[in-house]
C-alpha cells in the first residue's frame, strides 16, 4: 500500500484541480471578477488570466496522469499554488474581505483566510510530494 500513496496523491491532485478548474473555465467573466478584486494586475490582463489560467490549472492536472508530462504538470500547479497564496496573503495584508474563487466562483461561499493559506501550503507540499515519489511507470 505504501508504494501506491504518491500514485493515489496523483489521482486525488488530479480531480482536485479539474474541479477547481471547471467553475472558472465554464464562467470566465465570474472568474474574472474575483481576479479584479484582489487588485494584483493591470485590468488589461485580468481577461486574459481569467480565460487562460483555468486551462492551465486542468491541463496541468492532467499531466500528472503521464509519465512524461508529470513534471511539467507539478512544477505548473506548484507555480499556481505559490501564485494564489501570495496573492491570498497581499489580500489580506491588506484587509480585503473578497472569495478566493479556488473552488467556487459564488459569491460569499470561499472567504480568503489563514485557512486558505493553510490549504494551499499543503496542497504545494502534496503535489511536490506526489511528483517527486510517483514511479516514472506509474499513472
């Protein structure tokens, strides 16, 4: 059992990060939103990151499933994962009470916090894990 874990780690970063992905990717003006309300980017990009970043986040998950591609796949989620936790920990350095629009894009429903934070630290450190202990043979 112990030889499965990082393949199971896998598995579970790879659904985590599609159902973290598809909210975006099916509305990017809702997405769009809460990249605007961090206030970390110039409002020409904000369209731009809110269509591409969720095919990143998916495309990325779906790397982890290939052997070649694992790699590219945990450095891609490590930089989101790094991205989004800082710009979570600015947002609150500077006391915004906004959605950290992770999972969900609905208003009021994913506050940012120290439990964002928290969360994001060990998803990082789970996807480190999971890429640097999964077999090059595994799925």
């Amino acid at each position: 059992m112990k030889h499965r874990l990082p393949l199971l780690a896998c598995l579970f970063l790879v659904g985590l990060f599609i159902v973290a992905g598809l909210p975006k990717l099916l509305a990017p003006h809702d997405f769009a939103l809460v990249v605007f309300r961090f206030h970390l980017m110039p409002d020409a990009v904000i369209n731009l990151i809110a269509l591409w970043l969720p095919w990143i986040e998916i495309l990325a998950a779906i790397a982890l499933l290939f052997p070649t591609w694992r790699s590219a796949g945990v450095l891609l989620l490590s930089a989101l994962l790094l991205l989004s936790t800082a710009a979570i920990i600015i947002g609150l350095a500077r006391g915004l009470d906004i959605d950290c629009g992770c999972f969900t894009l609905k208003p009021g429903a994913s506050h940012i916090g120290l439990w964002t934070i928290f969360r994001n630290l060990a998803l990082l450190t789970l996807t480190l894990w999971a890429g640097r202990s999964t077999p090059a043979s595994a799925p």
